[in-house]
C-alpha cells in the first residue's frame, strides 16, 4: 500500500484525486493548499498548485518526499527540507472533461533512484505512458508543448474568424485539422508539410497575404519565411 | 447514368477515378492532362491539374460542363467556352493514404442551378459533406487551411526540433497535439485558449523565450501578441 498526500483542489489535483480512489493498492487523501494544518504524513505528497505557489506551499510540509505537478518549474522550485520531485503529466486538464490517464504521458524526475521508483509505481498503477524527463528537458517539454497546443489553437482560432468573415461554416476545416493532427503520428512534421510555403508558390502567397489584416499578414509572413528556411 | 471525365493523373484525379470506378451510376474516363487528343464527351469534365495549368487545360476542351478542383482559383480560371464550375475536396490527399470520402467536405460552385445540382448528385454518391462555396468563400477557406494545416503542421515541426535538441521523445507530445484537435470540435478556438500568453504570464514567457533560437523567438512573441490582443 502506497499512500499519497494530493495538495491542491483545481484540475490536476482533483483528476488525480479521483483516480487514485479508484487503485487499491493506493490511499489517497486530498487537501487544500491553503489550508496547510494537521498534515497527514504519507510516502508521497503531491503539490497540484499553481506555479507560484509552488515554493511557499512546499516550504510548508516536512513529509519525507514532495513533488509537484508542473511543466513549467524546475525540481529546485520544492523549498521543502526532504526529498523532492516531479509527476508531470503532459496534458490539458480540463474540470468539466473526463481524462484517460491510459492516454497520458507521465514525465517523472527526483533526486534519487529509489523515489523515482516509487513515482514510476504510482503512475503504473494509473497509466502507461511513463517516461523519465529532467528539469532541463521538462522546460524544453514546456516551451514546445506552448507551440503544438496553444499556438496551434490560435492557428485554429485565425482559421475561424476567416471562416466567420466570409460566412463560412468552421466544421468544413475540422476533417483537415484532425487528419493534420493525426498525420505526424506516422510521417515527422517536417516531411508531411505540404502548401503554398514549402512550394514557393509565390501568386498564392500573394493572393492570401492579400486577403488577410495586417496582424494576420505578419503571422503568414512570419511563419511562411520559418518554413522556407527550415528552422 | 452521370458520365465523368477526369484530367489529370495526379493524386486528386487518382483518389477520383478509384473511387467512382466504385459507383455503379458513374462511368467514369481518366485521361493524361498532357495529351489532350480524342476527348470523350461526358457529362462531366473534371480537370485535377496544378493550378497553373487549369487555364490552359480548360481552353482546350469543349465538353458542356468543366470543373476544376482547386481551392486556390477562382471558377473565372476556367477557360472552356461551356458551363463551368468548381468541384473542391478540402481535404489533404497523398499517394500512399486510403481516403475516407465519408469524411472529406466537398465544397462546390457553379453557374446555374442545373450543374450545382448535378455536382451535389455526384458528390453524393461518394460521400455525405456537401456544401456550396463561391469563389470569394473558397478563396478564405483556402487561407484558412494553410493556417490550420501548414503552419499548424509548422508548430508540430518546431516543437519535434525542441524535442530533438533536448533528447526528449516527440512522442510524448502525441496526446496533447491530438486533444488540442479533437477539443475544438465541442468549443471554439478562442474559448479553448489556455497557456502563458492569455494568462499574460510574463515570468514563463521570458523563460521559454531563453530557450529559443532568434527565429523561435520572433514567432513565440508575434503569436503570443496576437493571442493576447485576440485577433
């Protein structure tokens, strides 16, 4: 029996909560961040607080191994005076959607071999895709997680307000997107790249640099140049 | 009986031919767009050639109704002295890939009531997303899908070249890339947003920018400022 300390009521810490209740061989308590008293002492606490919070929520708990749950911070953000580490899911979490765990990368780090054993355990017993990333690379992991998926959403979101100018129904660009989406999983992104940039075509280019605002034509600009130059 | 023509043996005009040869109440013709001799007379005349070559294609064939399958030009491109039209799949199409026209949108144009609705007919037969698109509609749909699929599929590629500098596997961001897609299919791309940039989290911001090469950075910053002033 593994027991855990989940810190923290939002997204992450309330997924997490939920199916740890469901693994036997786990016990799971939750508890508000901001309400650190009689705190349980458990083999793993895990923080799910905001970035900020990270290092004066730690600095709090004296329990024998922390991590946190962040893409953004390095293990040394931890203030607490045990042993630190990291159980960083690579996923949107949203409160309203169920998540498949089976479906989630774990990116584990911590200081020693025998806590991240016990953080490979834990996300065993919840998932499959499990995977050791230190803090150098889950910063790199971060940045390019902010390209593929917000980037890539406002891409959908100009895709969209095009769509809405000239009354056209946004569902005609869903088949593309996700077969766009699902294409990289077979072919790497530099090869499956295909349109008017890659080509040179110049009299496309020009004809929809034509039809785009100015803040929409930097993007294209922008964009169309990086791919050309391949970096 | 509807009697099709297709010039051009590229992988539109291919993944065409395949699948009307399918459909018993299609006879279907395919000829090489580069020896325009013996033109059979059909109903339908459907040039899947590159962009360029349309005009010249189209001016040498005098069947009653031609069409082209470009999303880039307009149906004016069209240079037969008979009906014309526009017969546009948005969807992207490659050699290798079987593909499933159940899913592919077909946006179509004509001239007069009769072709349109001999258009939808055919397009009917081989698959169920039919809209009608002018040339002005096509033209922003065309823009729309090089944002959506070629710079989206450019984000992929920056984010694999992080991945790779920093000995990360790429297949880690595999499931997020494929949330991001599938969750604009239930919320709008605007309400999907999530990330440092419409937090307007400078401290990450400035982190992942140390991270990033020039060219990284200037498409970090231009997509992040037009993420925060949402157009």
């Amino acid at each position: 029996m593994i027991s855990v300390l989940i810190v923290g009521k939002g997204n992450v810490g309330t997924h997490l909560y939920n199916v740890f209740l469901k693994v036997d061989n786990i016990k799971v308590t939750q508890i508000n961040s901001r309400k650190l008293k009689n705190i349980p002492t458990t083999d793993v606490t895990i923080i799910a607080v905001s970035d900020d919070a990270i290092a004066d929520v730690s600095s709090k708990i004296k329990n024998p191994f922390v991590v946190h749950t962040s893409g953004a911070c390095s293990i040394n953000e931890l203030k607490n005076p045990t042993s630190k580490g990291v159980f960083y899911m690579l996923q949107t979490f949203s409160k309203e959607k169920k998540v498949n765990f089976n479906e989630v990368p774990f990116c584990l780090e911590a200081e020693n071999k025998n806590d991240k054993q016990l953080l490979k355990e834990i996300a065993n017993l919840i998932g499959q895709k499990i995977y050791s990333i230190n803090s150098d690379q889950r910063k790199a992991l971060h940045v390019a997680a902010v390209f593929v998926n917000n980037f890539t959403n406002h891409m959908y979101k100009i895709g969209n307000d095009l769509c809405n100018e000239h009354l056209v129904p946004f569902e005609i660009l869903q088949p593309l997107i996700k077969e766009t989406a699902l294409k990289i999983e077979t072919l790497a992104p530099e090869k499956a790249q295909t349109g008017p940039a890659i080509r040179n075509d110049k009299k496309t280019i020009k004809n929809h640099l034509d039809l785009l605002n100015k803040e929409k034509q930097k993007i294209y600009k922008i964009i169309t140049k990086s791919i050309q130059n391949g970096n």
